[in-house]
C-alpha cells in the first residue's frame, strides 16, 4: 500500500514522506532523504504509520470563496482556515487525508532540508533572514552544533521542538 491505499500498478510514483507497506511481511516505511539527499526507505511501525507531514506548495482562492491548498505530494484540500501559509506543514491522517495538525515555518521549529548542498540535513530554525526584502528569503538553522544558511523554500518543518516522525542518523 501507498500512504493507506492499495496500489497495484508497478510503476505507481512514489515520492517524499509517502508511507509504503509491505502487505506480505507487514513491514512499513516512510520515504525520506538520507544525508546524501537521496530517497531512502527507513523502517517505522507504531502510530507514525498512520500520519505523513505535507508541505504546503501552493495556496489560492476559489469561485466560491474557499481556500484551496496544494501539498507537495499533489493533494489538493478546501478550507475555511487562513492560518495556512506557503512553506507550512500539514500533517495528514491516512489514509483519509484529513489535516489533523498544523505546523507553522517560523523560528524554534525542527525542519528538514530538501534541496541544495545541505539536502538530507535536519536540525533546529533559528532565525528568517531578510524576509521582507527582494533577493530570496534565507533562513539559519542548528544542525548537530554547527550552523548554516540556505533557502526558506528548501525547508520541511517536521516537529515543533523535536520531530514528529522517525529520522535517519544524520
């Protein structure tokens, strides 16, 4: 199965954060990138196989006065709710693909990098850089004591203080 539901074709897309479950030997993974900032199957088990975070990629209105989200894995939901903003996280149920938490991009948040030459790499924001400005916004994260600089668009929060899902060792 593929985030709850059961695929049958071979060549169905997988992407980041989908949940995979072996019906045969009952193993479950989550999609995730290694530190080398490739895909790569890690083993969970527990409540964390009933949940997948989703980056919010898009956000615009509709005919009928609703808001409509994009996620990164292409689900598309209709809201009430203008707390969501681009860059936040949803975490979802599965696999009925309901929004059970909201996690805002802002200091103090866990994140996962996604992109760039720190891909892979997971650690704690520490502050928004020139958010109101006309190059690109930045942010500066912790990462096993040492700190960098990279993209706001690169970062996937996963936990407030600590994540919310199983990471790989970094």
């Amino acid at each position: 199965t593929v985030d709850g539901k059961v695929r049958k074709e071979l060549k169905f897309p997988v992407g980041l954060m989908d949940v995979l479950k072996n019906q045969k030997t009952g193993e479950t993974f989550r999609i995730i990138l290694n530190s080398k900032g490739k895909l790569h199957l890690l083993k969970i088990k527990g409540q964390e196989e009933n949940i997948k975070p989703c980056k919010i990629i898009r956000k615009q209105m509709t005919k009928g006065g609703k808001i409509q989200i994009t996620l990164h894995d292409g689900r598309n939901l209709l809201t009430d709710n203008n707390d969501y903003k681009v860059g936040d996280t949803l975490i979802i149920e599965l696999p009925s693909g309901k929004p059970i938490q909201h996690l805002k991009l802002e200091k103090g948040t866990f994140v996962m990098i996604t992109k760039g030459k720190h891909s892979g790499e997971f650690g704690k924001l520490l502050e928004i850089v020139g958010e109101k400005s006309i190059e690109d916004t930045k942010i500066l994260l912790e990462s096993n004591g040492q700190k960098f600089e990279t993209l706001k668009d690169y970062a996937f929060v996963i936990g407030k203080e600590k994540p919310l899902i199983n990471l790989p060792e970094q």
